[in-house]
C-alpha cells in the first residue's frame, strides 16, 4: 500500500488523533494560563512571591518529561490527568514570567492617569494595565502553546498524544508514512496557533495597527 493509498484509508484515525492532540493542548494551555495568572497577580500585589513562585515552576520545567511521568503514573494512572498534570507544569514558568513581565512594563504615567481618573485597583487592571501589558502576555501564550503541541507527542508513552499516538504506532509498525503524517500535523498545528495568537493580538490591540501605519 503506498504512502497516499494509507491516508486515504486511515483518515478518520488520523482526524481523530489530531483532535486529540489539540483537545490535550487546549486544556494545558488553558489551565496553565488560569494558574498562572492567578500567580502573576499575587506577585503583583506582592513582589516577595516572585522568587519561590517562579522557582518552583522553573523546577517543575527542568524536570524531564518521562522522569515527571514516571512519578505521576503510580499516582494517577495512564490517564488524561497525568499528561495534562505534566503538560500544565511546563507551561507554568513561561506563563508567569511573560505576564509579570507584561504588567511590570505597563508606563508609570498610564497607572497614574488611570488614579486620577478615579479608577480602582480592579478598574485600572482591567481596563488599562492588561490591555497595554497583551502584547506580552500573548507572546508568552505563542511560545507556551507551540512548547505544548510538541510536549503532546511525548504523553503517547502513557497512553495518551493524539498525533504521537500515531506516530508511535508508525514506529512499532514500520510504517513511516503515519510517522511523516503525524510529524507534518503537529507541525501545521504549531504554526496554525501561533498565526491565531498573532491574528487574535491584532484585533485585540487596534492602537497597535494604527501605529504600525
């Protein structure tokens, strides 16, 4: 059966194991982005939490994803929860970094005008410092979300991995058109989401485009 003749009879599998991989990426990059920016606030509010916040997300990250794994599976099983447990931790330092980094850079000047507009803490986060402090923020969404779609394929050793799940069937097989297959969708998924942080920004920030102009 050639490489075309396989596509065309397994696609179902190979849609499924997509929406799979971009369901798992979603939920990562969604809880981890709550997270995240709960941690960010606290350490807005107070710049003491810094330190052990981020030194305990940068530990989580430089743990090895088989290592983190291997000590979730005993705990909770060959399960969505432990690869999202594990996809989660990874987003964690990159989240809370680039949305601390984003408020910290909002002007001084745009803090006060929005006080002495009468705005309060609550008012002036929403409506002037998040919106200045986007760009950032959205950056390090793009850089959390492609480190994700990637960090999907190794959650296959468990059970779980959407297009990892076909490429390791591809292995196992010796069949390298699902292994081509799989490598080409998680990479056009990448690409596809960080367009889509990108489009998303441009509309979300109208000031920006008119001073691109």
């Amino acid at each position: 059966m050639s490489g075309w003749d396989w596509i065309a009879s397994h696609l179902t599998d190979i849609a499924a194991a997509t929406r799979d991989h971009v369901v798992l990426t979603i939920i990562a990059v969604g809880v981890g982005f709550a997270i995240s920016f709960a941690l960010a606030l606290l350490i807005h509010r107070d710049r003491r939490a810094y330190a052990p916040v981020t030194a305990v997300a940068g530990l989580l990250y430089t743990i090895p994803s088989l290592a983190l794994f291997a000590i979730l599976v005993p705990i909770t099983g060959l399960s969505v929860l432990t690869a999202e447990i594990g996809l989660v931790s990874y987003t964690l330092l990159i989240l809370v970094r680039n949305i601390v980094a984003g408020l910290d850079a909002v002007p001084p000047e745009a803090r006060e005008a929005a006080a002495g507009m009468g705005y309060s803490a609550l008012g002036r986060l929403l409506r002037v410092e998040l919106p200045l402090a986007l760009p950032v923020i959205v950056a390090g969404l793009r850089i959390a979300t492609v480190t994700t779609i990637g960090l999907v394929m190794v959650t296959a050793l468990i059970g779980e991995g959407g297009l990892g799940q076909l490429m390791l069937r591809g292995f196992t097989l010796q069949n390298y058109t699902a292994v081509y297959v799989g490598t080409a969708l998680s990479v056009a998924l990448a690409v596809a989401a960080d367009l889509l942080f990108l489009g998303a920004l441009r509309l979300a920030t109208p000031w920006r485009r008119a001073r691109e102009r």
